[in-house]
C-alpha cells in the first residue's frame, strides 16, 4: 500500500511555482540542428577521434 501525502493548495501552489522557476531557470532551450550536420566534418572528428584513441 502506497503512502500519499495530503497537501494544501497554498503548499501545491508553492511547489508548482517553485518547479516551474527551476525548469525555467535550468532548462535552456536546445537549438533544433537535426539535418545540418556536416557530413564531411564528422568524418573529420571520427578520424580524430580514433587516432587519438590509436596513441594510447
């Protein structure tokens, strides 16, 4: 059996607004950049990466 706890409407009205500042606040808003990937700079940065990889 779950324990549900009983809150007042100034407590929800509290936490609703406190969890909307916080998303808000720590939630930056992603640019949308599907479909414009270089296709020849992540190969670039695939070769990079491996011969990085390579050295060790």
């Amino acid at each position: 059996m779950a324990n549900k706890m009983m809150i007042g409407g100034a407590e929800a009205n509290f936490l609703k607004t406190m969890l909307d500042n916080a998303s808000k606040k720590y939630t930056p808003a992603a640019p949308n950049t599907a479909g414009n990937e270089d296709p020849n700079k992540i190969a670039q940065l695939t070769k990079d990466l491996q011969a990085k990889w390579a050295k060790r």
